[in-house]
C-alpha cells in the first residue's frame, strides 16, 4: 500500500484540466433539472448499425438525471481530490485518462436509451475499473482484485448480453423508451423468466448482491479516490440503476419481489454484520457500501404497482437512499483517504483521536456519519423515514422491515464506530504525527457533509427537484407522499428511535458482538471469495487436465481420433441415412482381375506385417505396378504410364531413405490389446469406405462433362489425347497449380536435406533422383 | 477474360515461384516481395469494389463454359475473405522483414509467403471442387515450407504432425471429390448445387457430406480434429505464425461455408446438427486449452481453435443472420488473431519472452506495446466496442433466434473463459513487474522496430474501425450472409440462366479460334 | 470389376490407416503411400468403368469411337498423381530429417514441440518458474 514518495512533484496540469470535464457537464445537467422535474424527457441519437436497431442513443428522464448528477457532481470532487492524492505518483496521466472513461461509460450506462449502448457502456465501466482497481499493478493483490472484479462483473455481463438480446426479442426493439412505454408487457412473454434471470444475474454482479459481494471489499486495491468513485456514485450503483430501470417492464412479478426481497435483505443483513468485525477503514466502509446497495435493491424488490399511491413510495425510497449513501460514502471515502494520506495507516485501532489535528476532515465525517446514521436533520434520517413507512406500507413488507430494522441499527453503530475512536478517542501516535490535509483532500468530504445537511433541512425541494422524478420513472408518481423533516410521532419514527437505541446498545457492547459475529461466521465453510478461488481453481484444473488428454502430444492418438470419428460418423450416417446399397455378394470379373485384385491386397498386408524393409518397399511397388495394370486394362493407358513412373521414383526415394532409417526390427511394436484397437479403426474405416464407394457406383456414371470434352476436343482443343487436352486446355488451372506443387516439393526437398552437413552428399543424391525420372544413375549403385 | 479474378492469385503466385527459382539477394527478396504484397492487397481492392459494385464476379478459365472448364467466382464472401489476405500478406512481409533476418530464411520465408497467398486466394475464389483441392494442395506444401523453415527440433516435429493430418484431410477431400462425381458428374459448385438435387439416393449424398465434413474439419481444425494446430503453431517464425493464424483454418472453415451452404443444403437437419456439435465442442476444448497454457503462442494457437468453433456456429445454425455472424467473425478473427501473433513476436523482441513466467514489465517499460496488446486482446476477449463484441453479438443473437438456448449458453460461457484467458496474459504478463530472471534483450534498431511495430499498429487500427464504424463492415457481412442464404444467385453468376446445361454448340468458345 | 475396385479401395484404407497408427514413422510414410492409391483408384471407378480403349479421337474423326473410357477421372487422377507424389516425397525427406534431428522414428518419442506427457507433469511444467 505504498503511497508514492514525491509529494513535492507539481500536480500536472492535464490533472487540473480533467477537473473541468465532471464540472462542466454537472452544470449542463442541472440545467435539465427544470423539465425533467416537470415530467418531461430529453433525447439524444446518432445511427450506429441501423440493421439490428442499435443507435447510440441517450435520453434524461428523472432517474437518468439523478445518477448522472451524481457521477458528475460526486465526480468533480473526486477529480479535484484525486489530483491532489495522486501527485507525484507513476503513470499519472494513464490514471486520468483511465478514470475519466470510466466516468463517461458511466456516463453512459445512465444515459442510454439503447440496450445494446448501455451494455457497451456496462462493459466499458468494468474494463475502466479493472484498469483502475489494478493502478498498483506490481502489486499481487492489487492484480488479483481487479482480474476478480472484472471476472465476477463481466460473468454477469455476458449473461446480461443474452437477456438483452432475449428481451429484445420479446420487446421487438432495442430502444428503451419503447421498451418502457410498454409497461407489463414482457411479464406475459414465455422467455420472461429468462430475461429476468439473466439480467438480474447481470445487475446482482455489479452492485455486488450476496453472493457476488465479495469483489467489492477486495477492490479497496484501487488508489483511495478511485474506491471512492467506484463506491458511491458509480460502478456498483449501476447494478441498482438497471434494475430500477428495468423495474416498470420486469418488475412486479412475484419473481421479481422474491428475488430482490430476498437478495436484498440477505446481503443488507450479512455485510452489516461483516461490516462489524473489521477494523480497516476502508474495509468497514466496503461492507457498508454492500449494505446500502443490498437495502437498494430490496426497496426496488418491493411491489410498485399492486397498490397506488402509498406502496410506490418505496421506489422513491430507493432513490433517496441511493441519493443518501452516494453522499455520505464519497464524503468517508475520501477522509479516510486524507487520513491514511497523512498517517500512513487505515487501521481503526490506531487512528484515535485524530480529529483533534485534522479539523476539516473530521468536520467532514461527523456530518457524513450524521447522514449514514440517520440523524435529523441530514437526508439521510429523511431517507430512513421514508424506508420505514412505505416498507410498513407495503403489503409483504414485513421481511423488508425487519432487514431494514436490523441493517439500519448496525449501519448506525458502524457510524458509530467510525465517528467515535477518531474523533474522541485517546490521542495515538500515529495520529499525533498527521498533517492537516491539504484542500483538495478536505473540501470533497466536507462538501458531501454540509450537502447532506442542506438535503436534508431542504428534503421539500430535494424530492421534488431529483428523487420524485426519478422514482416517477421506476413506478407510479407517488400523490402523496410529502416528504419532511418532521412527519409528527408516527411509527417510522418510533422505528427510528429503536434504531438509535439498538445502534447504541450494540456499539456499548461491540467487541462482544464482533467476537461472536466472526466466530459464527467461521463456521460457514465457504466465502465468496474462497469460493472464487475454488472456481478458477477448478477452471485451471479441468483445462490443464482435458487438454493433456486431449492435446497428449502421442502423435498416433491424433492421427487414431481423426480416423476413429471418420469411420463413426461415417458408419452412422450410412446406417441412419440408409445409404448402404450394396449390388451383388459375389461379383462378376475375370480370373486376372480377382488376381490383380488379390495382389494388390495381399501386398498391402504384406506391407503391415514385414519386419524386413526390402519386402516392404517392393510391396509397396507391387501395389503400383498392379493399380497402373488396372489404369491399362480400362482404357487409361496415360495413367498407367505416370502411375508406374512414378511408382518408380517413389521406391527409389524409399529405399534410399528407408536404408539410412532404423531397420524396422528396432521398431516399437504395441502390446496385443493397442494392435487389435488399432484393426478395429482400420477396418472401420476400409468398410464403410468401401460401402460409400460401393453405393456410389451402383448408379450409372454421368458423362455429360466429358462428353462435352469428347466433342469438343478436337475443334476445341485441337487434340487428339482427350485426356492431355483436358489437363493443357479444359483444366489448365489445376496443372499450373499441381506443377506449383511440384516445384515447391521439390525445392522443399533440396531444403530440407541440402541445408545439412553431414549428409550433403546424400541430398543431393535425392533431390536428384526427384526431379528426373533418371535417378537410377551409376552414383547410387556406388553407394 | 477478367483479370480481375485471376491476377489477386497469379501474382503472389508469380513473384513467389519467381523468388524461389531466382533466390536474389536478400534486401531484393524482400524489396520485390513488399512491392508484390501492395500490388496485391490493390488488385484485392479493386476485385472487392467490383463486387461491391456490380455482385457476384465469375470468370470463365480459358473462356470454356462453365460447369465443363474452371470457374473462378468471387462473391462478396470471396471478395472479402481475397482482401483480407492481402491484408495479411503485406502485414506478414513487413513485420517478416524484422523478424526473419537470417540471410537462408529470408530466400525461403518470402518466396513462400507469396505463393501460400496466392494458394490461400486461389481457394477463396475456385468455383470448383478440383480445383479447391489443387490449392489446397499448393497452401499445403507452401506452409510445410514455411513451417520446416529454420528446421530446428520443434519444427520438425510439429511439422510431421501437421503434414499427417494435413494429408488425411487431403486424401478424404480428394475421395470426397471421387464420390460425389460419381454421384453427379460434375466438379463445378454451382452444377453442384443444381445436380445434388437429382440424385436419387439422397442418403449417400449426406454420407459424401460427412467425408467432407471430417476433412474441411481437420484443415480448420475442430474438435476433435485439431491436433495438428497445437503440436506446430508456436513453432516457427513469428511472422508465419501470425499468417497461419490468420489464413490457414480460414480456409477450412470457407470450404465448411461455401460447401455446407452451395452443395449440401438437402438435408440441413442431419449434417448442420452434426456441425453445430463440433462447434459447441470444439469452442470448449479449445478455450480450455488456452486456459491451460502459459506460453503466448500456444495459447493464442488453442485460441484459434476456440473461435473456429463460433464460425462453425454459424454454419450450423443456417439463418442469414448466422451465417452473416460468422463470416463477420472470420474476418474479425484473422485482423486479431494475426495481430496478437504478432505482438508475441514484438514481445519476445522487446521485452524478453513470450512465456507468461518470463513475462512482464510490459505495462511500466513498454506502454505502447501495452495499448497494442490491449486492443486485439480485448477485442479477442469480445469487450464491446471493438469488434469480438459485434462478432459475439451476432452469433449469440442468431442461436437465440434460433432457439439453441443451450449452444448460445455454452457460446456465452466460452465467452467468458476466453476473457479469463486474455485477461490472465493481461494481468500475469504485462502488469506483472518482469522477473528478475528474465534477460533484458538487445535493443532493436529503429527502422526495424517500424517494421516490428507498424502492422501491429495497422491491425489494431482496423481492429477499431471495425469496433466502432462497424456499419459498412456489417454491410458487407450481410450481402455475403444474404449470398450464402441464397446460393441461386451464385449458381446463375456462374452458370447463366438459372442453372441450365448451355447448348453445346454455344458453348464452344469464342476464343477458339485464337489458338 | 468395379465391385473388385471398390474393395480394394476399402483394403488400401485400411490398410493404410493400420500403418499410420504404428509406432514408427516408416510404417506412416508407406500408409501414405498405400492411402494415394485408395483415392486415385476411388477416382478411377467414380467416372465408371464404361470402355477398355483409350480416350484417344483417330485423325480425320471428331469424336472417339464407341467404348471409350471416361477421360475426365484420367485427367483428375493425373493431376492426383503428381500432387501425391511430390507430397510423398516431401514428407520423406521430412522424416528423415525428423530422424536425424530428433533421433528417433518412434512417434510416441517426437514430442519436442509438445509440453511433456501426462497431466502431472504438464502440471509442473506449467507451474514451474511461476513466483
């Protein structure tokens, strides 16, 4: 975790100017604030590939516009904070250029109006963060939490891809306005469950829902600002923005309700109570991100559209609370930077009492904490309200409540832990050695606070201007909901005094319930992340193990496969296809031809079982011989002529090679068991050949080609020798080429034997004895 | 008679045959090889916009009429597929004319890499069966030249496997060609398609389809044929690596299309089942055999394998929007995959090694080569906007279409493997800091290190045009797809008037009298 | 005949195939061999076995006579030849300079471009020099 050395480097001016882009285009944002809040949409297209309906198309509506002001506004800060952090550090500029993508893809998953741009935007952010989570690529860890980051996203991302394509299938577009103007459409479609699989599993990766949380602690590899990023404003909320956005057309299904409710509250509870049992910094605060975005998801689990009014309220309590932990979050995530910044340490323990030398910063997390634990009058207690009311308001709100309950008393003990030690403990060492933080590092935090603040005594326009409009794009407008600071003595907010209560019980009894958190969860045999590494474990595994069976390096295993699934799909096709047509047992031939036939068989056999090697040659040449009697018995007599020529040069390559060999009785022979396997192939293969041959030539032979050569030859052609005109005029082209072979062979050959020393003399002899038929002269017989 | 479709093979034919007879001194091997590349890739232009232009081009060898003479027929499949080569050609004997430096090799190397291109087009651009074989033949012997060159231990023995199942894919094709004249009485493809359809016994013409099926199979290397790719790619140069990369399984898998969409289209229920298994089976055990390697050149040779399988998806699957996927994968497949063979070359020179032990420091030291590994890389592993994600996204989308849920789901996991791969390259061998063990190597001097890095850059520039104006790409992809779903329209390019025997006594060419 | 031929073409490749599975490299290259004839021989019969006299055209005719043979499956088979051959010839020399590089004709032993056998030890192999 080496933070770089040379803080007197000047802060490159490219880091200044990237500060210009989120700022700019936060203020181009807000300037939609007015329509978007009065219903209305903007829209956006340029033609991409017009065949398959992709454009690069983007619209704002309310819930496009709340995240896009957060990744804009938060990312100011960040930027601003993250040129500071950085300086002096390698690879500067690749950092900007890396973290400026990732906020436009982003960008971009928000804005979409296309499936298929959103997707390349969703994976644009996975490549981005990988790039970003392994900045300190030297570093193992750093390494294996961006591969394991990119792993686990991108696995949800490609089964995301098949339910977009399978969505827009069943919707007929890509185009997600009219996707969205077809609410409950999709529901009734057969590949419904399909899609919402897919893409939940898609959503659940990036936001980190139980069981896929555990890439998100582990990417605190990243450098601080970039965590920061990553964990307020961006990246994981992307999972909680699709799903919000596909809630109109995939939600409101009982699956739907399940699943979320039940991811959402498993992964609320479970991380709260990870969060506990950590003490670095950064740590606690991932845990608690994983809560937040798990609380999300459970609110967007809840029905929106059985009930009016009322039940809607929890998409808006979604967004507010999406709007919440985007600020308190960023705000923690930078003073813990600040502060590891300037102690060199994360560790709580060590870490108390450092608000007394670092002001701003503490002023930054109190406010911050104050947010995260509920407390009027930050949005966050707004936020907690209206999570309690509507989650008592819905109808199967009771699992939703209790997770609520009991995610919400944890997260405010966890403020409480963080708040606490650092700004009233016993002053340590560490902490006495800080530096007050330069401004860059303070402002984020302190402004993210006081924002809070500020949301939270103006919640009227808070609601009304981002967080209505954008839960009014996940469900129904809520009539009346009128959100405020102060609701009266209703049940949510009795809820929220036993929240503070439970919060402050168990952070009075924390390392009790830390000791038996983590003793309980060490039974669990299996985390998520052991569970990864058991995955690619086994992945490596099965590949190593099927490809050295596979690829065994036994050169006549390949060749034994290749002929065995010849003769298999061969044989079966002719069995399935009923192909076999065989035309009489005992066929009608001459006495010469059984005998040539029988030759030429009982020299191939030879070939097989001779141990001496002049047998086998002068079998070899026996074959010849008798397949170019055959040519000159049926009217081939130019065949016959090359056949035997060549069957000539091919003995005499033979024995001149063969004789320089290991005689064959140095040869190798298989045990019975590899001989018999290796018949059995063989026969496979000669019978269903022959059966192919023999089906096929049970029809009569069409001659409608060579007729035409037979005619056209002489006027043609102008010659006699239909074949040789065939091989000079009809098909010259195949000639030029076989002479192309012929030429390259040869001069291969001459390669192949002249470059070598030693046997010089040799090579010459055979490269010789290639390229004329005159290679029996006086020198071989010498040798 | 139209040059346009016999000079993209007769030239690099030409100057190859030229430079092995004349083997000149080495800067004029490689000063006329270079010339010859970029007359080719303009002569590959030229025939493309023809087809662009005017559809479907088929020549007449010798003015004898088809289906008795030779055709040569370039579609937009054809033209396609023709240009990419000459892309690769030139890329291939620029970057050779760092990497092969050896005075023995450089009169080997470039001579061959000229003929094989000339072998590799006369394939894409044969209207008839024979004649593919004969080009195949030629590509064969030119890349046992190729592969043998150097002829250390390892070549020789990759070289042995591959010429053995390289020759029984030869000699099935051969008997496949036997049987089914037999069966028809005609070489050509387009009298192919027309005459299939009259035999009788229906049956064997599917059992003469499954001969080619094994022996198209071996060339481009499908389960469970492949074997011979492994055991040799990594073996010789780098550059021919990179061009066996790109071209050679291609021309497999064009054979696979051009016959399983032409000639063997009676009965699709049998034969493109039995393809879409290989491709499934194949795009596992290849990904799966990449996971398990560390050297760069062995993974990106079982890499190949993997994605022979997504282009066999397409041909299985046999809806426009399949086929269209996979030759859009085809030519997506060879920029990247020649690319990255590339790249290993680069960082074997610049950095050290191509093994992901040895390997790393690549981000820190070599940011350039850095960004240039990342675009092919990523585009390989099929991140959008590149073009692996086009290429994925079409195939995906048409098995969904076509209701192959479970092929589309092994497609999307090999998808995910082939990620974990490219990213293991990433993570292990250009992020990590370089080991201390590993040398650091001779600087490469300037001029070289352009030739080195120049068509790194190129593909990777194609790679991202192809990612991001993915529009014209997809056009032509679509005619082709369109041309393969249609083979009517090729049949009457090269037989004229829908498919009918000509009259003998107008099929007497004109030129006759010439001779 | 042709019930003969069709035969032989099934023994060759058969036979061939037994040889190419052998352990050594030789045996191999006569499969090869023996694999050549199988197909020029398949070629033959496709075109049928229709006439015993040579496709020759007499001076003065314009058509060869009655009971010619089938002179496209010639010209094919010609092509075949030569290509097979000089194929054949390549993979000779190829052998024989495996040998001398890798001396062995043992298949099963040439395995210099190809990770060690069995999984265990690609396993170490992989493995090894990895920090």
């Amino acid at each position: 975790m080496a933070e770089p050395a040379t803080r007197s480097a000047p802060v490159p001016l490219y880091s200044w100017a990237a500060v210009g882009l989120p700022l700019g285009l936060f203020a181009w944002l807000c300037s939609f604030v007015p329509e978007v809040s009065a219903g209305e949409s903007r829209h956006w297209e340029v033609q991409w590939l017009p065949q398959h309906d992709i454009a690069l198309s983007f619209f704002v509506d309310g819930l496009s516009l709340l995240f896009a002001l957060l990744i804009t506004g938060i990312g100011t800060l960040i930027f601003l904070y993250a040129a500071e952090y950085m300086r002096g550090a390698p690879h500067i500029g690749r950092f900007t250029v890396f973290l400026t993508a990732f906020m436009l893809s982003m960008l971009g998953i928000v804005l979409s109006e296309d499936l298929i741009t959103l997707f390349i935007a969703w994976e644009l952010t996975g490549v981005t963060s990988f790039l970003l989570i392994g900045y300190r690529h030297e570093d193992a860890t750093s390494r294996r939490s961006a591969w394991q980051a990119l792993m686990v996203t991108g696995a949800g991302g490609l089964a995301m891809l098949a339910g977009f394509v399978l969505l827009g299938e069943a919707a007929g577009t890509y185009s997600l306005r009219e996707i969205l103007a077809d609410r409950g459409a999709l529901a009734a479609d057969h590949r419904y469950h399909w899609i919402l699989a897919l893409v939940l599993a898609g959503a659940f990766t990036k936001s980190a829902q139980f069981p896929f949380h555990f890439w998100l602690p582990n990417a605190m590899a990243a450098p601080t600002p970039v965590s920061a990023y990553l964990h307020s404003a961006t990246m994981v909320k992307a999972g909680v923005f699709l799903l919000a956005r596909m809630a109109p057309v995939l939600g409101g299904t009982e699956a739907w309700t399940a699943t979320l409710v039940t991811v959402g509250a498993i992964t609320t509870v479970h991380s709260a109570v990870v969060a506990l049992t950590r003490r670095d910094l950064k740590q606690v605060l991932a845990y608690t991100t994983v809560m937040a975005l798990g609380a999300c998801v459970l609110f967007l689990g809840v029905p929106t559209q059985t009930i009016e009014g009322d039940v809607s309220a929890a998409a808006a309590a979604a967004m507010c609370l999406v709007l919440v932990h985007a600020l308190y979050k960023a705000a923690l995530f930078m003073a813990a930077g600040a502060i590891e910044h300037s102690t060199g340490t994360r560790d709580l323990r060590l870490l108390g009492g450092i608000g007394k030398r670092m002001r701003w910063i503490s002023a930054g997390i109190v406010l911050a904490c104050l947010s995260m634990a509920g407390l009027p009058p930050t949005i966050g207690f707004v936020g907690k309200e209206a999570l309690y009311s509507s989650a008592s308001a819905a109808p199967s709100g009771t699992v939703a409540l209790v997770a609520i309950f009991l995610a919400s008393a944890l997260i405010g003990t966890v403020a409480l832990v963080l708040a606490g030690p650092l700004l009233w403990g016993r002053l340590t060492e560490a902490a006495a050695r800080a530096k007050p933080a330069p401004w860059q590092l303070w402002c984020g935090p302190a402004i993210l606070g006081a924002a809070g603040i500020v949301a939270g005594l103006a919640a009227g326009p808070t609601f009304g201007a981002l967080v209505l409009p954008a839960a009014a794009s996940v469900g129904e407008l809520p009539e009346h909901f009128v959100p405020s600071l102060w609701h009266g003595l209703g049940p949510a907010l009795l809820l929220s005094m036993a929240t503070w209560g439970l919060a402050a019980l168990v952070f009075w009894k924390r390392r009790a319930v830390a000791r038996v958190v983590s003793s309980s969860l060490s039974i669990i045999p299996l985390t998520g992340d052991s569970a990864y590494d058991k995955v690619m474990h086994g992945i490596a595994a099965s590949a190593l193990g099927l490809t050295a069976v596979l690829q065994s390096g036994v050169h006549r295993r390949y060749v034994a496969t290749v002929f065995a699934s010849l003769a298999l799909v061969l044989a079966t096709t002719l069995v399935v296809r009923d192909a076999i047509h065989v035309p009489e047992l005992v066929p009608e031939a001459s006495f010469f031809e059984w005998m040539l036939g029988g030759l030429i068989a009982a020299s191939a056999l030879t070939v097989i079982f001779t141990r001496s090697r002049l047998l086998a040659i002068g079998s070899i040449g026996v074959v010849g011989t008798a397949a170019s009697l055959i040519f000159l018995l049926f009217g081939a007599p130019d065949v016959a002529m090359a056949q035997l020529m060549v069957e000539t040069l091919v003995v005499v390559i033979v024995a001149i090679v063969l004789l320089r060999l290991p005689s064959f009785h140095y040869e190798i022979r298989q045990n019975r068991f590899r001989r018999f396997r290796d018949a059995v192939v063989a026969t496979a293969v000669g019978a269903a050949t022959s059966l192919v041959v023999l089906a096929v030539i049970t029809d009569p032979p069409q001659r409608s080609l060579t007729e035409y050569f037979e005619r056209t030859a002489v006027p043609g052609g102008h010659g006699r020798n239909i074949v040789n005109v065939i091989l000079v005029e009809f098909r010259a082209l195949d000639t030029l080429g076989e002479i192309t072979v012929l030429f390259l062979a040869g001069s291969a050959v001459c390669a192949l034997i002249q470059r070598r020393s030693r046997y010089r003399r040799l090579g010459s002899l055979v490269a010789a004895g290639k390229a004329s038929a005159t290679a029996t002269d006086p020198e071989l017989s010498q040798r | 008679m139209n040059a346009l479709l016999m000079s993209p093979v007769i030239l690099p034919l030409a100057t190859g045959v030229l430079g092995l007879a004349l083997r000149p001194y080495r800067r004029g091997q490689q000063v006329v090889s270079l010339l010859a590349a970029a007359a080719h890739l303009a002569v590959a232009g030229a025939l493309l916009s023809a087809v662009w232009r005017d559809g479907i081009q088929a020549d007449q060898m010798g003015g004898w009429p088809a289906p008795y003479g030779i055709t040569l027929v370039a579609d937009h499949l054809s033209a396609a597929m023709v240009m990419i080569t000459a892309i690769m050609l030139l890329a291939t004997v620029i970057y050779a004319c760092c990497d092969v430096v050896e005075d023995s090799l450089v009169k080997d190397i470039h001579p061959h890499l000229q003929v094989l291109a000339g072998a590799v087009c006369g394939a894409f651009l044969a209207g008839d069966l024979f004649n593919l074989y004969v080009w195949f033949e030629v590509m064969l012997v030119a890349s046992l030249a190729l592969l043998i060159a150097g002829a250390r231990k390892e070549q020789l023995d990759g070289a042995v496997k591959y010429a053995a199942l390289s020759l029984v894919a030869t000699t099935l094709f051969l008997a496949g060609i036997g049987l089914l004249y037999g069966l028809t009485g005609t070489l050509n493809m387009a009298d192919l398609h027309v005459r299939v359809q009259d035999v009788e016994n229906t049956g064997l013409v599917t059992a003469v389809a499954v001969v080619f099926i094994v022996a198209f199979g071996i060339k481009a290397a499908v389960f469970p044929l492949f074997f011979w790719l492994p055991a040799s790619y990594h073996t010789p140069k780098v550059a021919v690596s990179a061009i066996f990369a790109g071209l050679l399984t291609k021309v497999g898998v064009y054979a696979l299309i051009r016959l399983f969409t032409l000639v063997f289209t009676l009965d699709v229920g049998y034969t493109h089942t039995i393809l879409l298994w290989i491709a499934a089976l194949t795009m596992l055990t290849g990904v799966l055999g990449a996971a398990s390697h560390n050297d760069l050149r062995r993974i990106l040779s079982f890499h190949i394998v993997s994605q022979i399988g997504y282009m066999i998806l397409g041909l299985a699957l046999y809806t426009p929007l399949a086929l269209l996927g996979a030759v859009f994968y085809v030519v997506h497949h060879i920029i990247v995959k020649a690319n990255l063979f590339f790249i290993a070359g680069a960082l074997r020179r610049l950095v050290g090694a191509d093994d992901l032990r040895h390997l790393g420091g690549v981000y820190r030291e070599r940011p350039l080569l850095a960004l240039l590994f990342f675009v092919p890389a990523f585009s390989l592993a099929g991140f959008p906007p590149l073009s692996g994600f086009w290429a994925k996204l079409f195939v995906i989308k048409a098995s969904l279409q076509a209701g192959q849920h479970l092929v589309a789901g092994v497609a999307l996991f090999v998808g995910l493997l082939t990620m974990y791969s490219m990213t293991k390259i990433w993570v292990n061998g250009v992020w990590k800091a370089r080991p201390e063990s590993t040398p650091v190597p001779d600087e490469v001097r300037r001029p070289l290190r352009a030739a080195l890095l120049g068509p790194i850059v190129a593909l990777a520039c194609l790679t991202l045009t192809i990612g991001l104006v993915v529009e014209p790409f997809y056009a032509l992809a679509e005619r082709a797809g369109h041309e393969l779903t249609n083979p009517d329209v090729y049949v009457e390019a090269v037989l004229g008037r829908g498919g009918e025997d000509v009259p003998v006594a107008e099929a007497l060419p004109a030129q006759a009298g010439l001779q | 005949m042709d019930t003969i031929i069709a035969l032989l073409v099934g023994v060759l490749m058969g036979a061939s195939v037994y040889l190419m599975l052998r352990r050594n490299l030789v045996r191999f290259v006569l499969g090869v061999a023996l694999i050549s004839h199988a197909a020029n021989l398949l070629l033959f019969i496709s075109g049928g076995l229709v006439g015993a006299d040579p496709p020759l055209i007499q001076v003065g005719a314009d058509l060869p006579g009655e009971g010619v043979s089938n002179a496209l499956p010639q010209a094919l088979i010609l092509t075949a030849i030569v290509i097979s051959f000089s194929v054949f010839a390549f993979l000779m020399a190829l052998a024989f300079r495996a040998y001398e590089s890798l001396e062995t004709v043992d298949p099963d032993a040439m395995r210099a471009a190809e990770p060690p056998r069995g999984w265990k030890s690609q396993a170490a192999e992989r493995t090894a020099g990895t920090a």
